[in-house]
C-alpha cells in the first residue's frame, strides 16, 4: 500500500490540475522563522503507548483562515497571496484505546531544511514542530523521513468537488463523508471523521489507517460529529 501511495504521489506531480488540488498556490516566505521549543505539560503529558492504527488529518483553510484572529502565525496561510485549500494538519499515531501516544520523547528545533521541505503542506512554521515534537517522536523515525511520509500520504489524498458540495442546500456530514471516499480508491465513510465548528462548519478531516498506512473504518473512540449533523462549507475563494 505505501508504495502505491508514492506512486500516487509521483502522478500527482505530473499532473498539475490533480497536483494543486491542496495548495492552488504555495510560494516560500524569503525568511523562514524559527520555532519554540515545545514539550510535554501538566495538562499534555508525556505518554509512551504502543501504537494501534494512525489518523492523517487535513484542515481545511477558508474556514480556517476565516476565523484567524490575524496574528503573525497565521499570516503565510492566510494574508501571504498564496491560496491554500486543504493543508496537512499531521500524522498522528493512535493507541488501542481511547488514550494516545505523545511527547514520547525530547526534541529540539527543527533543522530549516525540513522546515523549508514541508511549509508548503502545513504552512505553519510552530505548527510543523507541534507536529514532530508531540506525534512524530513516538514513532521509531527521523524528522525528515517523518515529514516525508506524511507528505507522501497526504500527496495522495484526492477530493470531491468542494464548491459544489459547499452551494448544496443540504449536507449531512455522512453525505459529506461518502463523496469525500468516493474520490480515494480503498477508502470508505466510515473511515472517516469530521471536526466542525460550533456552528457547523467544516473545520478539519480525519482520516483513519492502519499500521501499514491502508484506509480502515475508524475505531469507536476516534470521536467526531454525528453522521446526521447539518455541515457548512466555508467557500475556497
């Protein structure tokens, strides 16, 4: 399955109308910030669990950037001319039960490079070293071969045509999660789970897989809103 999704992702890079479908435009900022250095808290504790399945999330940016509060962190993604559509939240791994893996151990500033590497897929400079720190610690690999994968996976992501689904009168999240699967061959809704806003709006996906990064129907405790609640679809503009 991993190499099938490289594959897919190599595809993508040749085909600019299924390549751009997450970033209509990404141009790298001439300075790159440098991270804080994140770990784990009283309320955020460390935890080193064996790892039961992983859920690749993906955000979806015109929500996102519509309820921004504007601050220099969310410039690049939101007031930087770059039109993104969804970006790459992370890879996290998942435990056997409702509790997961994280800050499993200590990390320090991200070498530029990976930084500079994946901007274009989370483009959030503390963002991406969240992600390495809290999730990407836990499994047994690198900062680049870690931020490479989760590229790779999310490369090979292919979506249902959001404006369209966004001016329906009516969409239920299980509507939402059907067209959404029916765009990735392997994957199904109930694989799938939704993050919405307060008010129903679209805010995130997240998607389940196995320990060999294959689609699989989520887990019980994976959460997320009800197949029947009414979505909104912010509008990609």
């Amino acid at each position: 399955m991993l190499l099938s999704l490289f594959a897919l992702a190599l595809i993508a890079l040749v085909m600019p109308g299924v390549a751009m479908a997450q970033a209509g435009q990404c141009r790298l900022p001439a300075v790159i910030a440098r991270p804080h250095v994140e770990g784990p808290s009283d309320k955020e504790p460390k935890r080193v669990l064996p790892i039961g399945y992983y859920t690749l999330a993906v955000s979806w940016t015109p929500q996102y950037c519509k309820t921004s509060r504007g601050g220099a962190r969310d410039a690049f993604q939101c007031r930087s001319g770059n039109r993104f559509a969804f970006t790459l939240h992370g890879l996290w791994p998942d435990g056997h039960g409702k509790e997961w893996p994280q800050y499993c151990r200590p990390a320090g500033p991200l070498p530029r490079k990976v930084i500079r590497d994946h901007l274009c897929a989370t483009p959030s400079v503390q963002l991406i070293q969240h992600e390495w720190v809290k999730h990407g610690t836990c499994m047994p690999t690198t900062p680049a071969k870690f931020f490479a994968l989760s590229r790779t996976l999310y490369a090979a992501l292919r979506y249902p045509d959001m404006a369209a689904l966004a001016a329906r009168p009516s969409l239920s999240a299980r509507d939402f999660a059907e067209a959404f699967a029916a765009e990735n061959a392997g994957m199904v809704a109930d694989g799938i789970r939704l993050n919405v806003t307060r008010d129903g709006a679209l805010s995130e996906v997240w998607i389940c897989m196995d320990r060999q990064y294959r689609y699989i129907a989520c887990p019980p405790q994976q959460g997320g809103v009800r197949d029947r609640a009414q979505l909104r679809i912010e509008p990609l503009r």
